[in-house]
C-alpha cells in the first residue's frame, strides 16, 4: 500500500491530472479553525492556495525518474518507481537530509502562505467552506460503501459453482430475448404514429458465405 501511494505522488508532481490518479484526491490544507481539510477544487476564494511542498522522497523521485526513464524507455512508470523507492531506502542518511532539508525549508514558506490567506477569508467563506467538506466526505463515504459492497458480490460470483452461474446466464439470456421483443414493439408503435426517427438504424450485415441478401 505504502508503495501504491509512492507511485501516485510521483506521477502526480511529474503533472499528471488528479482526475486521473485519484477522484476526488486533489491536494488537501489544513484549516486550524475546524482541523478539516481544504480540497483544492473547492472555490476561486482559494484558487491561491500553494500546493502542498513534496516531501523529501518525491523530490527524489521527480528528480531520478526522467533519469531512469532515459536509461529504460520501455519501462513502465510503476517498475521504475519500484526500482526508485529501493534506491531511496538504501540512500545514506546524509543525501537524505539534503533532500529534507529541502522540504523543512518549502514547508515552512508553504504555511506561512496558507496563514497569510486564511486571515483573509471572511466568516461566510469559513461556513460555506466547512459544508462543502462535509458534502464531499459524505459522497466520499458513500462512494467507498458502493465499492465495497460490488467487491463482495464479485467475490461471492466467484465463489459460485458452474452450474450456479448458469441460472444467472439464463436469466441474462431471457432478459435479452424479452428486451428485444418489447423494442421491437415499441418501435413498431413509433412507427405507426409517424416517429420513425425515433426507430433505431438497423444495419444489415452482408451472411457469412458472401452472398448478398435480398
């Protein structure tokens, strides 16, 4: 887990949108008048807010990634992020603090920032900031429920027998059958009272010995 989270930092600081790493997993502040977190996408009043500093191991990755990608151009991200968080861990606690040092340095320039803009939000920004919050953690919750519960019946589909799956197939099969037949239907009344646009566009598919069909 540790690592899946390495990789998504990384290719999040190379640029990569966080729609397409994370829904809903944009970089986050801290408030210390509601210890909540301040999503980024949350209103132009906080449109400058400064991201967040990389830690001292993402730098390092922004950093060696383009390296090691120029040495393996056919290596996927993950494999050379894998390879890049081995090297971090047997980095000497001496080029390690060049890099935390580093960080120290950004993260206290960041929160003086986040302090000058919080002095600035007034109290409806605060109220309306806090209920959107909530919002997105109820959506979040409700998002992880659903998942949750699809990844039980996945693994209870699994668990079924041949000829269990096969009455779900049937079923499938006559659901088809029955949607089809009430189309058809339908189409036909569409038809009759003059929407023929509305009809669907059925193409004819030339028969499997090529000759055509009249």
């Amino acid at each position: 887990m540790a690592l899946i989270r390495s990789m998504w930092g990384v290719l999040s600081a190379l640029g990569r949108s966080g729609a397409e790493l994370c829904a809903g997993c944009g970089s986050r502040l801290r408030l210390p008048f509601s210890f909540v977190y301040v999503p980024k996408w949350f209103s132009s009043a906080l449109a400058s807010y400064p991201k967040k500093p990389l830690t001292s191991y993402l730098r390092f990755s922004k950093e060696q990634l383009p390296i090691y990608k120029a040495r393996n151009p056919d290596a996927k991200n993950t494999e050379l992020i894998k390879k890049i968080a081995e090297v971090w861990r047997d980095l000497p606690d001496s080029e390690k603090k060049i890099y935390e040092d580093a960080y120290r340095a950004d993260w206290e320039a960041y929160k003086e920032e986040v302090n000058r803009i919080q002095e600035q939000l007034t109290p409806s920004q605060v109220l309306s900031l806090e209920k959107e919050i909530i919002q997105k953690r109820l959506k979040k919750k409700s998002l992880l429920k659903k998942r949750a519960k699809l990844k039980s019946i996945n693994e209870n589909w699994k668990n079924l027998s041949s000829s269990e799956k096969q009455v779900y197939f049937q079923l499938a099969k006559d659901d088809k059958i029955r949607y089809h037949n009430e189309m058809k239907s339908w189409e036909e009344q569409m038809i009759e009272v003059g929407r023929a646009d509305l009809v669907r566009r059925h193409v004819k598919h030339p028969p499997k010995d090529g000759t055509e069909e009249f």
